[in-house]
C-alpha cells in the first residue's frame, strides 16, 4: 500500500504480488519516504530583486505608520472628509 502525503493527492497502491514479506517490506519503505517528506516541508526562496522590493515596501510603509503616528500624537492628522465620504459610497454600493 502506498499512501503520499502532503499537498498531493492521496494514492493507495496495492501491491500486485501476494508475497506478505515483500509487501510489508515495501510498506515500511513508503511509509519511511512519506516521513522524510513530512520531516523536510515547505519552503519559499525570492529572487534577489523581489527580496530587494519587498524589503524597499516594508521601509516605505514603516515610514508611512511612523509619520501618522507622529501625526496623531501631535494633533495634527488630517482626514479628509471626502474621501471618508467616498470610501463609505463605495462600500455600501459593494453590498
């Protein structure tokens, strides 16, 4: 029997020889190779330049939040009332 695990899908596989040594010896190896799969799992890996871009995002949206909070904490934010305005138009036509 051979069960893959994982994202694949999962396949059962009887073995075609009646031969219970050998079919419980190929069982053990599977279930050994679907063990070493579990044990290793995902992994992602960016690319130089998108590592770069991301990286540029974060500063750039850290800077952001840092000068609203500045902004707040100073009295001095700003929110304009159209854009509220519009934001709550657009969500309420959504529905």
């Amino acid at each position: 029997m051979k069960i893959v695990s994982g994202s694949q899908q999962q396949k059962v596989v009887q073995p075609k020889n009646d031969n219970l040594t050998e079919a419980a010896a190929s069982v053990a190896q599977q279930q050994k190779t679907a063990e070493k799969q579990a044990q290793k799992g995902d992994t992602v890996q960016f690319s130089a330049s998108l590592e770069e871009q991301l990286n540029s995002l974060q500063t750039k949206q850290a800077q952001r939040v840092d000068s609203i909070k500045g902004e707040l904490s100073a009295g001095t934010y700003q929110v304009s009332s159209f854009d509220v305005a519009a934001k709550m138009l657009a969500a309420y036509s959504r529905k």
